[in-house]
C-alpha cells in the first residue's frame, strides 16, 4: 500500500475502505452493537473504531482506586449474557465481562484500536459517509466509507475532564488530580487528601484510599443522596446456592431490580417527601453519632433528580464512623500553599487535592458532520426518540438512561437499529432520515433536557451544545427504561422517518 504525505506532514493512504455498518466506540455500547449486528445481521459487513488502546470506554478511562459500577450489574449486564459477578463490581470486573463478550462472540476481528474518527461526510450523490481516521499510535490518516454510521462513543469527553479553575490553584504546593487522569504510581499513603465533590466517583474514591491515607475530607458545596447496596444481593446468593441455571438468575435479578427502580421512581414523582425520608432514615444508622446529616446528606434538589450514589456495603459510612475521612460542606475561597481556604474562613490542610468535579458532555466524540457539504449545526436539530437526528442520514447514537443502567438503553437501541436496517433492505430505500412532520412545523423546540426531570451540573453546563426534543413523539427522550421497554420494540419506522431510493 504507498502512501503520500499530507499537508499537515502527517501520512495517509490513497485506499478506502468500504463498511457497511461503522460503528465509533468499542465500549459497553459498541460492543452490544456489534453482537447484535453479528446475530441479527449476518450478510452485513461491520466495524468497529475506538481512539483507545483498549476495549471498554469508561472502564478503561477510569482507573482510579476503586472504580466500579453505580449500577446494579444484573441490569448493567447484556440481555443476551448472563452477570455472574457480584451485583455491584469494580471496573476490572467489568472489564473482564465485555472481554468475555469479545471472545465468546468472536469480535476482536471487528475492532480497531488507537482508530480516532475526526471527521463524517454525508454524500447524497453516493448514498454514504466517507469517515477520516487519524490513527493515535502512528498519526496515520485512514479514510472508510460507510453506508450506516453508528455512534457508539459515549457521552463525555474521555481526554479532557471538566476542571474549575479556583484562585490559587498554582501556588498549592501539593498534588492536584482529576480522578479521569488518575496518575498510575500515585501514593496517597500517610497523606491528608482533599477530595472536591461528592458524587458517585467521590463516593467511590473515598473509601478506596481511606484505608491507607492519614485522612481523607470530602469537600463539597451542595449534598449527594447516598443510598446503601449488598456487593452480593441475597436473592442473588440464595438462586446460586439452589444451583438455579445462572441464565435464570440473571433474569430474576434483573425483574428484581426493574422492579426496585420502578418502585423509587414512582415514589420520586409522586411522593418525594416519603422517599427523602427513606433515603436519610436508610444513611443515619450508618453514620457516626451525631453526625449532621441535614447539613451534608439531604440535598435541595428532588430524590432522582440526579442520580443517587451507590455506596456497596456502606463503605463510605464505614470510613466516616472509623474516622478515617471526614464530610465538610461549604464553597472555596481559594487554594493555598497548604491547601484549601474555605468561605467560611476555615482551612482544610492537604498534601492531596482531587478535583472529582465531573466532566463535561462531548457530542458525538466531537466528530466534526456535513451533508452534503455542509457543517451540521446539531443545536438546530431535533432527537428523534433519542436514536437519530433530523436532517442527518443514515446515523444513530447510543445515549443511555440516567437513572437505570446504561446497558438497558444500548440493547433496545441496538434492536431498533437492526430492525430499521431490515426494513431498508427489505423495501429497497438505501437512505433513511428523520424529518419534522408538517403537523409539527409549529412544535416548540425545548433544550435538550428537563431541569425538572434531571439536573446534575454535567447536563446543565451542556445544553447549548447539544441538540433539541420537541413536545410530542417521536421528538422525545430521556424516558424511563419502564416506557421504552415498550415503545421501541414496537415503534412505528414510517413516522417520523423518511426514505429515500
């Protein structure tokens, strides 16, 4: 194969590879799309890119001490294989999972590594996509054509986290660390550590380094609500004792726990107080004796108006009661040479900072679209039921629940994609899109979430970036896994949709 050099010095090759299906992202999302394009597909060609070097997406981005799911794994898992794990598990374990995936189903030949997809062109004239690939190891210009293209890439940005910039933070003489760049010979032994936020990475990260630091504080401004959960669920220990068939209990777990979200759900919406009660009542007997669990435990916000943090075993109570970590609830004033001054005036010493202060949501991996020549402006655009967007051919995404596992939402949209890829074939329209109907010409068009409905800072620091929904179907999303389970099995692909020969 020769090669010429590019304009930017770097190498790219005059050959182009045609896929079927492209898939970008070889994590939890990618790799149940490509089992499903394996099994439901079969005279289908498909790929799969991923920038990283490794399978798993998150999983592999975060390797900081203790990393592990907020989800319960029965559900987290895939439909089609069986959890056989603990119900909460760390992320080697998950790791090790999507590994068996991979090798059960044969898809290590469909991936390609170190492969960062920058660019997407809509061709109407040739019914494709030509897609250009820098290759991270060797700076390598590929180009693929496509005639499907299928987001799978996740949500955040995996090589740049969101990081405020407090005054002071450059005269802090110790070490300042986002856990998404968690250094791998940190040592955080015999250190005062600082950890900024209190979500599910704070919550996790927390009692991980507390054994062997001097102490660890978590800082924050606003409360997390926290709910305890067994690593190994007893209904789960009891099946696998009777030596029930593990595909059985996996689906009984998996009612189990639809049926346990549904429950707080419901209650979230139609009886919040009752659930906050339960929520704090469920922490106070964990906590050390007095313990001021209004002030640092009992958020303003609604329960499941952001997600609550799953602690396994109640390790965090656990490092709280031992005293070997510590809850203070204020804003910063600034960074010092020895650590944190408070607006309150008070001065948290530190020899560690850790800034688990979120990341910042990433549309589409940042891959630059046009059709036809033209830059796809997606803040003008419309989510058709949270799979496709209006005007952009041929492409879906996987954007998951915010309250239910991921995998959940990776599975339906997984079906629905094969099932409209048939239907394509079937009637012979090489070109589908989303298109507003005229009885939605006068649709408002409302951001991309509901503040209402869920407003952690992540989704709402985002919103100008994303695209928009609309106030009816099929310009909805960020539904319940209890809806969809329903809706997209059995969605109507001639409303909304429009083909094209």
């Amino acid at each position: 194969m020769t090669t010429i050099e590019a304009p930017s010095g770097r190498t790219t090759t005059p050959d182009v590879q045609h896929i079927d299906v492209l898939v970008v992202g070889a994590g939890i999302s990618g790799i149940g799309a490509a089992y499903h394009l394996q099994h439901e597909q079969p005279g289908r060609s498909f790929l799969l890119l991923d920038a990283l070097d490794e399978r798993g997406g998150t999983w592999r981005t975060h390797r900081y001490p203790g990393a592990r799911s907020d989800s319960d794994l029965f559900t987290f898992g895939y439909g089609f294989k069986p959890w056989r794990g603990p119900s909460i598990a760390t992320a080697d374990e998950i790791l090790a999972y999507l590994d068996e995936v991979i090798e059960e189903n044969d898809l290590a030949q469909y991936i390609r590594y170190r492969h960062r997809v920058t660019a997407a062109s809509w061709s109407s004239e040739e019914r494709r996509y030509t897609v250009e690939v820098t290759r991270e190891d060797t700076g390598e210009h590929l180009r693929f054509t496509t005639d499907f293209l299928w987001m799978c890439q996740g949500y955040y940005d995996h090589d740049k986290p969101f990081q405020p910039n407090w005054q002071g933070m450059d005269e802090f003489r110790g070490q300042t660390i986002h856990p998404q760049q968690w250094p791998e010979d940190l040592d955080c032994t015999g250190k005062r550590v600082v950890v900024i936020g209190s979500g599910a990475t704070a919550a996790t990260l927390i009692p991980a380094i507390a054994e062997s630091a001097k102490h660890v504080t978590m800082l924050q401004r606003s409360p997390t609500f926290f709910i305890s959960r067994p690593k190994v669920a007893e209904l789960a220990a009891t099946l696998r004792a009777l030596e029930i068939p593990d595909e059985w209990t996996h689906e009984i777990m998996r009612r189990a726990s639809f049926a346990q979200g549904e429950e707080l759900w419901r209650m979230s919406v139609e009886t919040p107080d009752a659930l906050r009660e339960f929520l704090i009542e469920s922490m106070r007997p964990l906590l050390p004796d007095g313990f001021d669990i209004d002030k640092h435990f009992n958020p303003t916000y609604r329960p499941w108006q952001q997600r609550l943090a799953a602690v396994p075993e109640g390790d965090l109570f656990t490092a709280l009661r031992e005293g070997k970590a510590s809850v203070v609830t204020d804003t910063i004033e600034r960074f010092t040479e020895t650590g944190i001054r408070l607006t309150s005036g008070e001065e948290l010493e530190a020899d560690i900072v850790v800034t688990a202060t979120g990341f910042d949501l990433s549309l589409f991996g940042n891959v630059a679209f046009t059709v036809d020549g033209e830059p796809v402006d997606f803040t003008q655009q419309v989510t058709y039921r949270g799979i496709m967007i209006t005007g952009v051919p041929n492409m879906a995404y996987v954007f998951g629940y915010f309250r239910a596992s991921w995998t959940l939402r990776a599975d339906l949209v997984s079906q629905f994609v094969c099932r409209l890829l048939t239907k394509m074939d079937e009637q012979g329209t090489p070109v589908v899109v989303p298109q507003l109907r005229p009885e939605d010409a006068d649709m408002p068009l409302l951001d991309w979430s509901d503040p209402e409905n869920f407003n952690p800072g992540y989704v709402m620091r985002s919103q100008h970036r994303m695209f928009k929904r609309g106030d009816r179907e099929p310009w909805t999303h960020h539904k319940e896994y209890t809806e969809e389970r329903d809706i997209l099995p059995t969605a109507d692909l001639d409303d909304g949709l429009v083909y094209r020969r």
